[in-house]
C-alpha cells in the first residue's frame, strides 16, 4: 500500500508505483490519497497516471496540522483493516507521512520511509517537516536513504544499517522521465518575454508565514523594480491562502512580475529549464534544479538538503529582504559569480532510485536473494 497526500509526494512515490506495477504476478498495489492536498495533487496524479484505490478527501481551506492528521489517521485505519497491506509505503515528511506511518504501526503493518535520514538538526525548520521525518523514522522498518549523508544521519539515531538503504532520491527518476519529452511553454500559458532573464520564485513554508514571508516577497519586488528592463520574475503561487495573501499584496500590479497559478509539473520543469535563477524555499526545486544546471537561492534559514550547497550549485540566504535583494543582485550583476554556480551534478540521484526501492521490498518479502550492496548506489 503507498500512501501520499501532497504535491511533492506523488511526484516522488509516482515512478515507485510504476516500478511495483511492473510486478503485478507477485505484488498488489494498493494506492491511498489522504487528499491533503486537492488541486494541487489532482495536477500531478494526471501526468503519472495514477488512479487511488482510495481518496480521503481531508483538506479544507486553513486546515491545522492536528486536523490532517487527525482526519488522516481515521480514513486510514478503516482503509488499512479492510485490505491487510503486507507493506505501507510513505515518502518524505508530510503530515500525511507521519499519520499513515503511525496508523500502519497501530495496525503492526511493517512501514517502508522513502526519502529517510533527511535532517537540518532543528526541531523547528522545517516546521513541521523535521519532526514528521523523523517521527516516520521512528515508526518505519524499511529506510530508503537518498544520499551518504542521509545514511549517516540515520545511523547516528542507532537505526540498525541492515534496514537502511542507499537508493537515491526518486525524484530524479521523475524529472528525467520529464524532461526526455519536448515541451513549449507556450502550451501552458507561459510566454516569457525573450531577452529578459528569468527568475523562477516558489514558496510556502509553514515556519515563514507572517513576516518572513513579507521579507521575502519585499526583497524580490525590489529586485523586480531595480531590473525592470532586463528581468522577468515568475511565481507560481501555492495555493495556501495565507501565502496567497502576503504574495498578493507585496507583488501584485509589479509590470515585469507574473503571479501565476501552481503549474502542472512538466511546464513546471520546462520553466526551470528557461530560467536563469531560481529562488525557492521548496525541498523539491532544490534537489531538481541542480540536476538542470540552474543556480538556486533557498529561501530559508536551514537546510536538511546540504549537499547541492557543499557542491557550490546551491545558496542558503536565509529570509531578510536586505540578504536575498544582494545576493540575487550579486548574480544578475556578477557574470563569475553567477558561472561558478552552473554545476550541472546530480547529489541526490540516478534515476535508478525506484528501481531500487522495490528490489528491496521484493527482497524483503523472499522473492529475491541478492545482498542489498549489490543492487545500492555505486
Ligand atoms: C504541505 C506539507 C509540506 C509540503 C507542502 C508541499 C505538511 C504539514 N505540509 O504544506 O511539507 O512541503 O505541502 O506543497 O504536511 N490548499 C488548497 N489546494 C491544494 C493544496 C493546498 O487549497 O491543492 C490550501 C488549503 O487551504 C490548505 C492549505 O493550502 O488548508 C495548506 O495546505 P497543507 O497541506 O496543510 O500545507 P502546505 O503548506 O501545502
Ligand atoms: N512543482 C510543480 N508546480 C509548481 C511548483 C512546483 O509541479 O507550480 C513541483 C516541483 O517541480 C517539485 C515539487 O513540485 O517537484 C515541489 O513541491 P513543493 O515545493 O510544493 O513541496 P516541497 O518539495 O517543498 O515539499
């Protein structure tokens, strides 16, 4: 049984469901929508295809942490006693991952944590993401670490290495599934002005609501105004209206700035690919951007994805307007600067991630024989 209930979810345990697909004499998949999220995950379930077998249909508009999971919890512990799962699947730290790990335990179904061992250290950025992570690190038997570093952080928490896995993160396996395919812009409504740069701007933390955000969306209009010949800024704006809000106010009626709707993840892509810069508070857009080439701005104090920033291709700048206005400036203006972080590399996967996660899980359930080295990230 995979559970997801959000955007980012789907894209990453997406190319995992196919990869069970494919066993289908051996494996049955059973796929569940807490339906945390409603357009935004109805976007992204089209282009992989996928149909839930069930569809919580939690959210509301503002809803609290407790109410996902309390609604989550419920639907999901009448789901798991009607089909008795042999294994539940989560990916990363929503609070949709934290309740269906902790309905599965209640209901003694072994969990698989896809995108495990993922830390900043602070309790509270991302908030609640580090502590979901961690509490489905709690709850789960199998980890699926992305990266080194994620093995390492799950072994520093006394995890026994035989139930951690080196993997990759499966969200390569999507973005190159994506961007083998054509795409005009166009198609999607998006017709960037040629000759201007791009700037690509995502964000929606929980722990930046408020002020941070005001920062952020303040820095970015000056940047905006200071440019106005020469860029073009593009905001893709979540749906929570509390981000909505802040955005709106600070950014709408800016000529060379475009709020636009959450796209569909292949014009998504297809954007990054366009855009000169990328300023971004998304876990996701800082694991794929590296692997396009494109220099990223993180719009957040911490980081739980340090690699791409150890390699130079990522920036942390934290959220003051005056931080994010020079820095992003910085690599307008300085041409070296701005090279120095082209590094096309690819920290976090191989596209192969998937691949690996159900050998495992066939693995786990006798089919195969092989030792989990012989089939880990070289
Ligand atoms: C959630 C995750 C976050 C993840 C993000 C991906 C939690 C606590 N947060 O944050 O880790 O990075 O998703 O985008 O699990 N809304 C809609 N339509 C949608 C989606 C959201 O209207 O399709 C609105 C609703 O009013 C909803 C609000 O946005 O109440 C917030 O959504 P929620 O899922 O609670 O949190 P996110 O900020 O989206
Ligand atoms: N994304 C998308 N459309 C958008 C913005 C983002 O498809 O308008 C994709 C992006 O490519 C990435 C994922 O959504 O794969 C990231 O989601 P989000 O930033 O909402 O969540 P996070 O990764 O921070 O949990």
């Amino acid at each position: 049984m995979t559970v997801f209930g959000t955007r980012p979810e789907v894209i990453k345990m997406g190319p995992v469901v196919a990869e069970i697909e494919k066993y289908p004499d051996i494996l049955q998949s059973i796929i569940v929508s807490t339906g945390q999220h409603r357009q935004m995950l109805d976007q992204v379930l089209k282009i992989f295809n996928l149909r839930p077998h069930y569809d919580l249909d939690i959210m509301r508009s503002s809803q609290s942490l407790a109410q996902i999971v309390n609604r989550s919890l419920h639907g999901l512990e009448t789901v798991i006693a009607r089909e008795k799962p042999d294994l539940l699947l989560v990916q990363g730290d929503t609070s949709t991952v934290f309740a269906a790990a902790l309905a599965a335990f209640y209901a003694r179904v072994p969990v698989g944590h896809v995108e495990a061992g993922l830390r900043t250290g602070d309790r509270t950025r991302p908030f609640p993401e580090e502590i979901n992570r961690r509490l489905a690190g709690v709850l789960a038997d199998l980890h699926f670490a992305p990266t080194l570093r994620s093995v390492q952080n799950l072994m520093a928490e006394g995890y026994s290495r035989h139930n951690i896995f080196l993997t990759g993160n499966t969200v390569i396996d999507s973005l190159i599934e994506v961007t083998k395919r054509e795409f005009d812009l166009a198609d999607a409504g998006i017709n960037l002005v040629p000759g201007k740069k791009t700037i690509l701007v995502t964000v929606h933390r929980r722990e930046s609501l408020g002020e941070p955000m005001r920062n952020i969306c303040q820095a970015i209009k000056a940047v905006a105004l200071k440019y106005s010949d020469s860029v073009q800024v593009v905001l893709p704006v979540h749906k929570n209206p509390a981000v909505r809000q802040v955005v709106r106010e600070v950014l709408a009626g800016t000529g060379n700035i475009s709020l636009i709707e959450p796209l569909d993840y292949e014009p998504f892509i297809h954007l990054m690919k366009a855009s000169y810069l990328i300023l971004t508070d998304s876990g996701g857009v800082q694991e794929e951007a590296p692997s396009l080439g494109k220099p990223v701005l993180v719009l957040r104090e911490k980081t739980e994805r340090p690699e791409a920033v150890e390699a130079g291709a990522v920036k942390l700048v934290g959220v003051s307007e005056y931080a994010i206005f020079q820095q992003t400036s910085d690599l307008l203006d300085n041409k070296d600067n701005y090279r120095a972080m082209i590094k096309p590399i690819n920290p976090y996967g191989d596209g192969l991630a998937s691949q690996r996660i159900v050998k495992v899980i066939l693995r786990h359930f006798g089919f195969i024989d092989k030792k989990p080295e012989e089939f880990a990230v070289k």
